[in-house]
C-alpha cells in the first residue's frame, strides 16, 4: 500500500485508471477534465455520453481509449460555496467512490488530480487533507488498489499534498 505525490500531466501517467475532476454532465470541460478528453480522443466523450451524468460525489468508469491509463474514473467534486454545504463530505466521497470503482474493476495503481481545486475553488490546503484521509483509509478496503498517486500540475499543489501526506506519519 503506497501513496505517492508527484508533480506531472496526469493524461501522461500510465496507472491502470486515472481520475477526472469532471462535472455533473460528464460532457467534458476546461482544465484536467479538458485535457483528458483531448488525449483520450473523440470516443472518450462518445463513451461518457451514454451514461447520463453523474452525481458530485459519485463516480463512473470509461475505457481510456488513446490514454496510457487503461480506464479513465470520472467524478464530479463540489462547488466550494463556503464550507458549509458539505463540501468535505462530498469531496471525500469523490475520492472514496473513485477508488472503490477502481478496486471493482481490479486496478492496481491509481492516480488523481487535485479534486475540486480548480474551477471548483476548493481551499486547497484543506481539499489536500481531505483527499489524503479519505485515500488512505479507501485504501484499507481495497483488495486490488495498492498504489495511489496525487499528479500535481503546479509546485504549489505538489507542496500542499506532500504536506498533507507527512501529516499522515510514517505508518502509512
Ligand atoms: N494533469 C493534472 N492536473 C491537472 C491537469 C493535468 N493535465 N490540468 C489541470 N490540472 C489540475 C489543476 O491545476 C487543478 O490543480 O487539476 C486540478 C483541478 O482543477 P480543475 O481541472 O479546474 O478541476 P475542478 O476544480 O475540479 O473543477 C472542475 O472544471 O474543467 C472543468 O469540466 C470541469 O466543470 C468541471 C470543473
């Protein structure tokens, strides 16, 4: 079981799934979810168009098609609207649901982009602790899953995460 932090383009990372900060209508987007489309190629939207959105929190599975990455896991993470709407909850889900998807489809290794930081606006140093809590303790009900990366696309994001992943201490 091992979590890592690397900087990197996460459309390069050749893990058997990687995540999508994507949106509710799976249609595609700006930013990871933009460039995940653009390296998959056409039939990624083509396969993402039949399965009538997903919910934030929620999380669907499509082959990645012209990706390294065997599958690609789409989850919408929330819209940071303050704190008080149960932002952390769904967040945690998003990182949860992705990983138990993962595991059900027998993947090994695992790489994510920093959920909801973006467009979403998600505080970063708080998404970070969220995402490292909920990845580590998904990884303990895991049966395939036993390597998850953070790709981050900036040094900033990479710091938060590798701060977030010290917070955690030597046991995991
Ligand atoms: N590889 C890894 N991380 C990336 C990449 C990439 N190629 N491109 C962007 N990122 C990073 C961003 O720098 C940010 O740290 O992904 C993180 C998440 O940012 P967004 O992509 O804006 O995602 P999010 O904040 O979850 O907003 C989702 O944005 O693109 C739209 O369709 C998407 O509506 C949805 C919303």
């Amino acid at each position: 079981m091992a979590v890592n932090v690397i900087m990197g383009d996460i459309t390069r990372v050749k893990a058997d799934a990687i995540v999508n900060a994507a949106n509710t209508s799976l249609l595609g987007g700006g930013g990871v979810d933009g460039a995940i489309h653009r390296a998959a190629g056409p039939e990624l939207l083509a396969a993402c168009r039949p399965l009538g959105g997903c919910r934030t929190g929620e999380a669907k599975i499509t082959p990645g098609f012209k990706l390294p990455a065997r599958y690609v896991i789409h989850t919408p993470g929330p819209i940071w609207r303050g704190g008080d709407r149960g932002e952390a909850q769904l967040l945690d889900n998003s990182y949860r649901n992705s990983l138990r998807l993962a595991d059900e489809n027998g993947c090994e290794t695992v790489a994510f982009p920093s959920i909801s930081t973006g467009v979403y606006g998600y505080p970063l140093e708080q998404a970070a602790a969220v995402a490292m809590n909920a990845v580590t303790c998904g990884l303990r009900e895991c049966r395939s899953v036993r390597d998850v990366t953070f790709v981050c696309f900036d040094a900033r994001t990479e710091a938060a995460y590798r701060r977030a992943l010290a917070r955690l201490g030597p046991a995991e």
